[in-house]
C-alpha cells in the first residue's frame, strides 16, 4: 500500500489551552463549529474523549442533499497536549495543543484519503479550523 500524504492544517486561538481543549471536544459545542460551509452543520455528535474510546459527528448539507458520519477511535488523549485518532478507512490523524502566551496553537497532521485532491481536502479541514477558531473566540472570551 502507498504510503499516505500527510496534509497539516493549523492555527492559532486565542484563548487559553484549557479553553481550546473543553471546546474541541465538548459535543455540544461541536455541533456548533465543525462545519466546513455555511450550507452544512453537525446535527449530532458523540465522544468519548480516552484511549480506545470512540468519536462520531454527523455532518449534512442543511438542504438535506448529503451527510455522511465523521468518526474515528482514539489512539492517544494527552490532556491539553495531544489526541491522535484511526478512522474507519485506517487513516490516521493528530492534533497537537500548544500555549503561547494564553494563545494556543492548534495543528492537525492527517492521512489524505485517496477520492479528493489533498490540496481539497486542506482547504477543507482548514475551513472548519478556522470555523473552530471563531467561535472559541466569539463565544469564550
């Protein structure tokens, strides 16, 4: 099997660590942030936020056209610092949190799947980073 592209997409929040992480893995505000688009949202999500624990967030075009489950197993939770997941198709992925000076650096590395263009599924991933951004900063201040 070829090896898979690696694709990272990062930023920074500004807002503190601890803030970032509740954020990013609180269902809740998960549904609020991880979308990519405007037309689309996450009607649904579950998590299971330890080693060997699951992860599932629906995403559907608000128009009802498409959705389909994001969903992995969690290979690695370092509170604050680290989550790295397996999806489905065996792709992985991690996210690493850094603090800088009550900032905090988000940087996602994953598996490029083989259907869409990396540079898509980038601009992709980035969107909904910056969504995440966003909304950490408007709702948490």
């Amino acid at each position: 099997m070829a090896q898979a592209t690696k694709i990272t997409v990062e930023a920074t929040v500004n807002a503190p660590v601890e803030k970032v992480w509740k954020v990013w893995n609180t269902p809740s505000d998960i549904m609020q942030w991880n979308t990519a688009d405007p037309s689309w949202h996450s009607p649904s999500s579950e998590n299971d936020l330890r080693a060997g624990g699951k992860f599932k967030h629906r995403m559907e075009a608000k128009d009802g056209s498409f959705g389909f489950d994001f969903e992995g197993i969690y290979d690695k939770v370092e509170l604050h610092k680290e989550i790295a997941y397996t999806m489905p198709d065996g792709r992985k992925a991690t996210t690493l949190f850094t603090p800088q000076s009550g900032k905090t650096h988000v940087a996602t590395t994953f598996d490029a799947e083989t259907e869409n263009d990396p540079e898509f599924q980038k601009q992709g991933w980035q969107a909904i980073l910056n969504n995440f951004v966003t909304y950490v900063e408007s709702t948490h201040s």
